[in-house]
C-alpha cells in the first residue's frame, strides 16, 4: 500500500513535468505534420532525461528499482515512431545497467522493449490512417499496461536467481502496472487538452481576422480619407476588442476611435514618437507597456498604455498608419500584435490596387478626352467641301450646315462634364449627322427610335460620337446607296440600352482611331458600372452591323418603366 | 482642249469640282461618274485623257479603279481627297499631281499647267498599278467582289465576260486582257483563262493541241500558242 502511494506522489512529478512540456517550444512539433529530424532530437533528449528521472524517483525495493522509467520509453515511442521510442528506451535502459542490482540486465532489455511497443502502436495507427488516436489517453494507457506486463515477463525470464525476481514481481508489479499506464494516460491528456486549446485559439483568430478582412475591404476599396477610415477603426475595434484604434495619414490622423478620444481628435498632427517612427523609417512599431510605455504627449491623464504602430504602404511609399493601442491596465495581447501587422500588409496591397484602378481608368479618361478634342479631318474637309457646293445653290442651307458645323466642334472642345443627359448626347451626334446627311445626300437615311423617358437619362460623355462615326466612315461611306442607319434607346431586361445600327454589315475589328474610340468607351463604361455593362458589337456581313451600349436602369427608371408598361 | 472626266462619289462634290474644272476653259468635260464600275465604262466609250479621281469611294476605291483599266486605254490621272492620308505620299511620284478638297481655283490652274505640259511632251500615262485580287461583277444591281482565287476559269462570248466559280457564273466589265495582266489567272485558249491553281489535269492531244479538266470537271480548250506559255508557266 505504501508502495501505491509512492508511485502515485511519482506521477504528481509526470504530471508537472508533462505541463512543463506543454509550455516548451516543442509543443509546437506534436501538431501532426511529419517530424524534421532536429525535432526529433530534441524530443529524443525531453524524453530521455524524462526516463532517466523516472529511474531516480524510483524506490530501491529487495535490490531492484521500482519505477516510472517506462512512462519516457512508451510515450517517445507514441509520439515519434519506432526509431524514437527505440532510441530513448536503449538510452534510458543503459542506464539502468549502468546502476546495477540484480534486474540490471532484465530491466535494460524491458525499457528497450518498451520503447520499441510505442514505436509500434504509432506505426500501427498511422497506417491504419489513424494518427489523431495516437493522443488518445486510452491508447497511452493500454500500451503502456502491455508494456509493463512485458516488463515484469522479462524479469522474470532473465533475472536470476529466479526466486528472487519472483519475488520482486510479486511486491511490484501490480503498483509498477498501475502508475505507469495512469500516469502515461495523464502525461498524453494534459497535452491533448493544451492542444484542443491552441486550436480553439487559432481558429477564433483565424475567423475574427476573415471577418474584420471582410467588412473592411470594402470600404477602403471606396479609397483612402478620412470617411472610410472612419467606418474602418470602428470595425477593427468592436471586432479585436483593443482599447482604441486609429488610422492616419503621413501628417494627420484620419479617424480615432476608442479609450483618450476625448483628446486623440481626426485632424490632430502625427505628434507621437512611435508614429513618427513608424511613417519615417517604414517599419512595425511596437511599445509593450511595460518595458517601454506609451506616454502620450497630449494629456497626463491619457488611460493609454501601450501601441502597436503599423506603417500602410503603397508601392514601398508610407502613405499613413494603422495603430492599436491598449490601456494600462491591460498587457497588450500578441495576437493582437499579429494581427495589426497582418491587417496593414493586407491594406498595403488593397490600396496598391485601388490606385493602379484609378490610374486605369484616368487613362481612359484622358485617352478619351483626347479623342474627343481631335477634329477628325476627313470629316471636317468633306463636310467644307459639301458646304462650299451648297453654297452656290442654296445660302440659307449653307449657313444653316455651318452652324451644326460650329456646334459640333464647340461642344467637342468645351465639354467639361463627365455626364450629360441623353438628350444632349443625342443633339450633338445629330449636327453631325445632318452634316454627313448633306453629304451623302440620298445616299443616307437616319432613323432615331428614342423612349421620351430615357430623355433624361445621364451618360457619359462622348458615348454615342464613336459608334455614329464608325457607322459612316465603316458603314454608309463603303454602301453605292441606299444606306440606313439606327438609333435606338429603350428599356430591357432592367438595362438601358442605346444602339446604333447600320446597314452595311462592313465592320471588322477595327483598328483605327475610331476603333479606339469604341475600345475606349466600353472599357470607360465598364471601369464606372463593372463588367456586365459596355458595349455589343453584332455584324451580320452584308447585312448589318449593331452596336449596343448598356448601361444599369436606375431605381426611378425602373419604377417609371413599371407605370408605362 | 483636255477631254476630262470626273469621278467622286458624292454628288456635290462632283458638281463643285465640274464647276472649277469649265471655269478654268481649259477643258471638255465628257461627264461625271458615281462609281467605279461607272467609270470603267465611260472611259472605254469616251477615252479620255484625264481623270479627275476620287479615293474614298464605296466598294472600289481609286486605285482598284486604275488597276480595272486596260494599259492602251490608261488616261493621265489627278488624284482628288478630302484628307493626304498615307495612300498618296507613297503615290507622289507616280501620279501626275493631285488635289485636296475643297479644292480653290489657284491651285486647280497649276494643275491645268502640270497637265498640258505632260500632255504636249507626249508622255504616255503609265501607273504601277497593284494586282487585283478582287474581280469586281454585276450581281442584281449590286456589284459583287469575287476574290480572284475563287475563280475556275474565265470565258468569253458575244455578250461579254463571263466568271465562272464554284458558286456560279458571273458577268464582269473587266477584259480578258486586264484579266490576265493584273491577276494570276493564266491564258489557254484565245477566249479562255484558267486559274492555275484550279486545274485537275491536262489531256495533250495530237496536232499540237490540249485538253484542260478543272477541278469542277469542266473541259477547256488549250491551243498550240497558249499551251507551250502555259507548259512554262507551269514548269512541266
């Protein structure tokens, strides 16, 4: 009975020993993924010495040892395979030969053997593709019972004289039996439950990151000011639980929110140290609390104690930073400090992508702009020429084409906008196709089929002056006669869409200005409704060519095409 | 007086420029044509010795014009456009002169200068003009462009020049002779042409004569003058 309450004080030692372990660094290698071989020599060494402890604790009975030695053996052989457990048995059965006493021998080869029963329960399981059951206390108990009914077999078959092991057995083997398997069911339990926690950790962070990730994107998406980074540290603080949050600029702060906001304003110069750090040498800035506190220049009774400044970059260029900061009365939580660190790398790359999609389609923009400002010299010289004809016939019509002449060049040169209603659109293309009308004379036909409540419509500027251009110089201007053309606008399938069609089915991919100006306005289209909108081009050859524009139907459209139809 | 002609596809274009050219008095206006094909037929019946010409015009431009034209029938050429694109910078050298729209009166008497002086030194007109690839026919009031690889062989008869394609016959303005000058369709017999790439075999037969089966398996006559052209043609 004395015996059973010594080996139990024993495995109060395992017990304290396996928690140790649980808190080392090479908690980390149980994680389930293949051992390196560093790691396996660090584990042999944690076990080795673990085993070896079990023999010194062990209580000298009739010249043998009573022990925990087997616990190391077992465990090493569960957890690293046969080569682990077969090591760290040897290792800690030399030992025990090396103490000497009657069992010397017996009780080396047992400790070896028991190593290697370890090592052949993880090969087992493993390949019966269950490896998770490995850090099952039940498994660890049960091996380790075999173990150590083996033990005392090989004590019995090896130690001589054979009177004396039996009796050896007799006074040890049921308490050896008990302490060693409870006490392996314990050591594996304890660092289950370590791991069950680690994981819980990791996945709650792992799910708050996703989630501040997703409501956040969007917003900075929106761009980089003051609004957004308002709507920003809100989320970032309900979702991390930090004391405050704040997002500046390179010079001011953009939006505050939590603990000191009484003093910490969005507009207040950068004043702090570790701020000003952060934004001038680019790097993570970190003031733990307490080997370095966070002393806030502004007010002595600032409850904030610590900060986690993260610098937001563009293109290696600190456009600002996002800073998490704790009171002094909380430590701040590492995984917090990783997380602000991943936030703003993440941050870093969205606003790198906002600003290559507004330089996009600035281009367009521009290219357009550009487009649009150049006279297009054949139809400037045709439509002098047709005028200077018409003039010896008929003054009054001459004068009235010069003046659609005069207001098609003014609008192209003075458009400041960047929408206009449909119905301007509309009049501007139409100087131009009363021109090209004079011209062409009864070779060309224009048909418009506008729906009056589109009217007011607004759409980018320039949108239609491309498609009728192309419709001319590609379409009317290669028929012998009779050429037609379209234009449409009406309500579909909540679209909007406007359409130029012509008869001549001539249209190839273009590769001129004018195709450009048609790439230019879809990619233009596209860049402010997204993808689903822009242009249509359908040739049937010889036939005709149609080009549609689609556009979004605004909430008052749709309600209006509901009272109509 | 230099018998004219003038070509351009808008009307008021043609009526201004008819208008300059009489005010100069130094021309007699045989008409004005719309088109190409048009065109191609009045300067076979009026033979004129200048072409006021129009680039930009539907279906044949200028220059498919000039390669539709006979090498005797070939008039001198002013070249008339809305906008020096690219087309007459490589062209300068080779055309008599040419006009940009609107065309004022001080510059239409240099060429009136240009033209007379070339005329009296008795030059005959010659333009390096681009193969055909495209033969152009009537087609119910339409004028369709039959791409010259298309064509089987080329016939003619009392009522003109016929093509024949895989899709049908055509008729055509062009002549057997701008045929076989500006496209690869090669000469058999005096009233036949036959695309080379189209034939299937060649039957000699005796006194010197031959026999062609083209692919659609139609029989042509090859005479002794031709055969011995289209043996070298050939390289057989």
């Amino acid at each position: 009975m004395y015996l059973v309450f010594e080996l139990l004080q024993q495995t109060a030692v395992i017990i304290v020993i396996a928690y140790l372990f649980s808190k080392s660094p090479a908690m980390d290698y149980l994680s389930g993924a293949k051992l390196q071989r560093r790691q396996l020599l660090v584990l042999y060494i944690i076990f080795s010495l673990f085993s070896i402890l079990g023999t010194y604790t062990g209580l000298p009975i009739q010249g043998a040892i009573a022990n925990t030695r087997a616990i190391g053996a077992v465990l090493a052989g569960l957890i690293g395979g046969p080569v682990l457990g077969l090591s760290v048995g040897l290792t800690a059965g030399l030992h025990r030969f090396s103490l000497g006493g009657f069992t010397a021998f017996s009780c080396g080869v047992s400790t070896t053997v028991e190593g290697l029963i370890g090592g052949l329960v993880y090969l087992y399981l493993v390949r019966r593709k269950k490896p998770e059951q490995l850090f099952h206390p039940f498994v660890a108990f049960s091996t380790t019972l075999i173990a150590e009914v083996l033990q005392m077999s090989i004590i019995l078959a090896l130690a001589r004289p054979f009177g004396d092991a039996v009796a050896l057995v007799k006074v040890i083997a049921v308490p050896m039996v008990c302490a060693n398997s409870v006490g392996a069911a314990l050591f594996i339990s304890m660092i289950r439950d370590q791991k069950r926690v680690r994981d819980k950790v990791g996945a709650r962070f792992s799910s708050k990151a996703f989630t501040v990730a997703d409501r956040t994107l969007g917003i900075l998406s929106q761009g980089f000011s003051s609004e957004t980074a308002r709507e920003m540290v809100e989320i970032i603080r309900q979702e991390t639980g930090v004391g405050a949050v704040a997002i500046t600029d390179r010079r001011e702060i953009l939006a505050f929110s939590g603990i000191g906001a009484d003093h910490h304003h969005a507009g207040n110069p950068v004043v702090t140290k570790w701020s000003k750090e952060a934004l001038l040498e680019n790097r993570v800035v970190f003031a733990n609390g307490y080997d370095e506190h966070f002393q806030c220049p502004l007010a002595e009774t600032c409850p904030i104690g610590s900060v986690l400044v993260v610098p937001l970059q563009v293109d290696q260029e600190v456009v600002g930073t996002i800073s998490l900061y704790e009171p002094k009365t909380k430590l701040f939580l590492n995984i917090n400090r990783s997380f602000g660190e991943g936030l703003a790398t993440l941050y870093s790359h969205q606003l790198l992508r906002s600003r290559f999609e507004e330089q996009k389609s600035l281009l367009v923009q521009s290219e357009l702009k550009l487009l649009q400002a150049q006279v297009n010299p054949h139809f400037l010289f045709n439509a002098l020429n047709t005028i200077m004809a018409i003039v010896r016939k008929d003054a009054d019509q001459a004068r009235e084409l010069l003046m659609q002449l005069s207001n098609f060049f003014r609008t192209n040169l003075k458009r400041k906008r960047d929408t206009v209603t449909l119905e301007e659109e509309l009049a501007h293309i139409s100087s131009y196709l009363e021109i090209e009308k004079a011209r062409f004379g009864e070779r060309l036909t224009v048909n418009q089929e506008i729906d009056p409540a589109l009217l007011t419509l607004q759409i980018p500027v320039f949108t239609l002056q491309p498609l009728i251009e192309n419709a001319i110089k590609h379409g009317i201007a290669d028929l012998l006669d009779h050429g037609q053309i379209w234009v449409r606008a009406y309500r579909q399938l909540g679209l909007v869409v406007i359409e130029v069609e012509d008869n001549a089915g001539h249209y190839s991919k273009p590769i001129d200005t004018q195709g450009l100006g048609m790439r230019l306005v879809d990619q233009r289209i596209k860049n402010i409704y997204g993808n689903e909108y822009g242009l249509i081009v359908d040739c049937e050859p010889q036939q005709k060519t149609l080009v549609q524009v689609r556009l979004p139907l605004s909430e008052e459209l749709i309600n209006d095409s509901c009272v109509n139809h | 007086m230099i018998r004219a002609l003038i070509i351009d596809d808008e009307q008021h274009a043609r009526e201004e420029l008819e208008l300059l050219v009489q005010e100069t008095g130094a021309f007699e206006i045989l008409g004005s044509c719309a088109n190409a094909i048009d065109a191609l037929r009045r300067i076979r019946t009026e033979k004129p010795e200048l072409l006021f010409l129009d680039i930009q015009m539907p279906v044949l431009n200028g220059f498919e014009l000039l390669a539709m034209i006979e090498d005797e029938l070939m008039p001198h050429v002013v070249f008339v456009t809305a906008y020096d694109e690219h087309a007459l910078k490589a062209f300068e050298e080779k055309t008599l002169d040419y006009l940009l729209k609107p065309v004022s009166r001080e510059r239409l008497l240099k060429t009136v200068n240009k033209v007379r002086e070339t005329i009296r030194r008795g030059e005959p007109p010659y333009y390096q003009v681009e193969p055909l690839r495209h033969i152009p026919c009537q087609f119910a009031n339409r004028i369709k462009l039959i791409p010259a690889a298309d064509v089987e062989y080329v016939y003619s008869d009392l009522t003109g020049i016929h093509l024949v394609t895989s899709e049908g016959q055509f008729f055509t303005e062009l002549t057997l002779k701008v045929l076989e000058e500006r496209t690869p369709l090669l000469r058999c017999q005096r009233q036949f042409l036959v695309n080379p790439d189209k034939i299937d075999e060649i039957k000699l037969l005796e006194n010197g004569l031959a026999e062609l089966k083209t692919q659609l398996g139609h029989i042509l006559p090859v005479s002794r003058r031709y055969l011995r052209q289209l043996k070298v043609r050939l390289k057989l």
